[in-house]
C-alpha cells in the first residue's frame, strides 16, 4: 500500500469514528425534541462574533475605514485593473462565480476564489494553507503572479505615495509614525476591515434560542448535517476552517468532481507525502451563494456538492432526498450583506 493510500484509510477511519463518537448520543437526542438539538447545534457551531479581533492587528474604525477604501483600490496593481474587490465582489457574496479568479493582464490564478465574508477567523488563508492571515494574504496578493502582479512591495508603497489623499488616511489609521504608507499598513488596515465582514444569518438566531428562526425541513438537514457526519469537519462558528483534510478519504476526488487538473493540495508547499491532495476545509456560510464549488471550482451545484463529500470524505452514498435535506440546512447560513459592503467608497485622488 502506498503512503498515500495508508493515510487516506487512517484519515477516513478517523472522521467515521469521530462523528460516530460525537453523535453517539444523537439518536436518543433526537426523539427528544427541538431542545436537544438546538442544544447539539449550539456545542457543535458555537456564536459567531461580531468581529474577528487579533492582538496583533487591533481593529480601529480609521483602520477598518481605511482598508474598506484600499479594498478597491486597482491602482496598485501592476496593470491597474486588480483590486480585493475584483476577485472577491460583494455584489456576489464575496466571491467572484468564476472556477477560477483572473488577476493582471488576464492571467488565471490557480485556485477559485472563495468568499472573504466570515472568514477571517480561520486557521489560515488560502485553500493550501500557504498565507497565515488575512493580513499575510493581503500583503502577498500584491505581489502575486496572477493577482496585483507587482514587481515589489517598495513599488507597491511607491504607488501607494504618488496618490496624495491618501496619506492623511494612512496617518489617522496609524497615529503616531513617523511614515505610515507601507505595505505592513496596507496589510493591517484590508485585514482590520474584512475582519469586520461578518454576514449573521437565520442560524445565528437559532443557536441564540430562537427555535421559529428555522422551518421544520430546515432542522431535519440540520439534524441529516450532523449525524450523517458532516459536521466532523464542518464544525465551529464558521461552519469549517479550522482544520486542513486530505480531500478523498474514501475515493479519489477527481474521479467525483470531473477535474480537468489533479491538485496536490498543501503537498505543493510543504513537500511532505502526507499533504498530498490536503486543503483547508472551507467555511459554508454562505455557500448557496458562492458557487461553483471546491479548490478548482468543478462543481455548480450545491447538491451535487453534498453527493460528492459523503462519497469521496464518508465513504456514503447519500440519495437525492438526504442531499436536498442538508443543502436546506445550508441555505440557512445565508446571511444579509449589510448596504454598506455593496456601496463603493470614494477612491483618494493623486493631487
């Protein structure tokens, strides 16, 4: 057996028997009422905060303010069409609709772009985990081959200078230094504000205690989510990303999603066997809305989704009846984007 197929078996074995273990009681539960698993839910997801706050990046109203102007900045970009806001737009839920986002000079990145709401609060950035924050993929975005494609972060700060408005902004963001227009900053003040890019849905409300705040159909896809084993990874406020799993347990992925590229996953940037075709697991709040779906994109529909994950991650075939009971579930993580996300601000002039 290969080392690859050891860790697919161990890794599969591992989800079945967690979820197992954590919905041992489940049954029981169920034949309870709404109480017992409105009480499940609450110790599986937990509260979603209001903001995602770091120790080392304070969020500050000119900070967020600031990196809500920067967002949709493209004059930073090597070709100045690039902003946050082209791949990630929030008339689309923050995500783009494309298998793959396009950056500078119509160059294709290698992974879909997924949604930036609700996600600051995650293990990492990035679907191989190869950015540490919101913060850190900010900063590297500008340099990125296929996103701002510029040639170096002093060119980037250069840009940044030549654009006079914005250096009382910088200043009010970060009193007190002595030349605040730098990339660091440019990456503090977009992190502070997607930090604040929080989307409550109809289940927050019912894991405050609002049991109407769900219809009937939608807590029996919530009940199908959790015993079915879904929530083994999936768990947490942000409904997953907080752990990185190999994407195949059970079958090869591409046999599942018809993808036109084997994608190695982290392998591709720790180089260790174990990593291959392991990523980030993804948050599903708002994921009726962002598709098409996985690291590639190969997928339109939500449904066929939720067909493929209990294949190829639990070894399950679901029919067509349990899938559409857990996209009903899923399609109450959706939340409002506030107005205010949807406004464009005024961009700072060079003079």
């Amino acid at each position: 057996m290969t080392v690859d197929g050891f860790v697919g078996k161990v890794g599969m074995k591992f989800v079945l028997v967690a979820s197992m273990l954590f919905f041992a009681g489940t049954s029981s539960a169920a034949g309870s009422g709404d109480s017992d698993l409105l009480k499940q839910a609450g110790q599986t997801f937990g509260a979603l905060p209001k903001v995602f706050s770091t120790a080392k990046n304070p969020v500050t109203p000119a900070k967020s303010e600031l990196g809500r102007v920067l967002y949709f900045e493209t004059r930073i970009s090597v070709d100045g069409t690039v902003s946050c806001a082209r791949c990630h737009p929030f008339g689309l839920y923050a995500a783009d609709g494309l298998k793959k986002s396009i950056g500078h000079d119509s160059k294709v990145n290698p992974r879909n772009a997924p949604t930036i709401l609700n996600t600051a609060g995650q293990i990492s950035a990035h679907w191989i985990g190869n950015r540490e924050d919101v913060e850190d993929q900010a900063k590297q975005a500008l340099l990125g081959p296929a996103s701002f494609g510029m040639p170096s972060y002093q060119a980037a700060e250069a840009k940044l200078k030549e654009i006079k408005g914005y250096a009382p902004l910088f200043r009010k963001a970060f009193p007190g230094e002595k030349d605040p227009i730098t990339v660091d900053n440019f990456a503090k003040a977009v992190g502070a504000f997607e930090r604040t890019l929080v989307t409550p849905a109809r289940f927050d409300a019912y894991l405050s205690g609002g049991k109407t705040a769900l219809t009937v159909p939608e807590k029996k896809g919530l009940k199908r989510f959790m015993e079915t084993g879904c929530a083994g990874c999936h768990s947490g406020p942000l409904v997953g990303g907080q752990t990185y799993r190999k994407f195949g347990l059970a079958e090869p992925y591409w046999e599942h999603t018809g993808s036109k590229e084997i994608d190695e996953g982290r392998f591709t940037v720790t180089k260790d066997e174990k990593d291959k075709y392991v990523f980030k697991v993804p948050p599903l709040r708002n994921v009726q809305m962002t598709s098409p779906y996985f690291h590639d994109g190969s997928v339109d529909r939500l449904g066929d989704a939720v067909l493929i994950m209990g294949k190829v991650q639990l070894g399950l075939t679901l029919t067509e009846d349990q899938a559409a009971e857990i996209v009903l579930f899923l399609k109450s993580l959706t939340g409002q984007i506030p107005e205010g996300f949807l406004k464009i601000p005024m961009l700072p002039v060079s003079e």
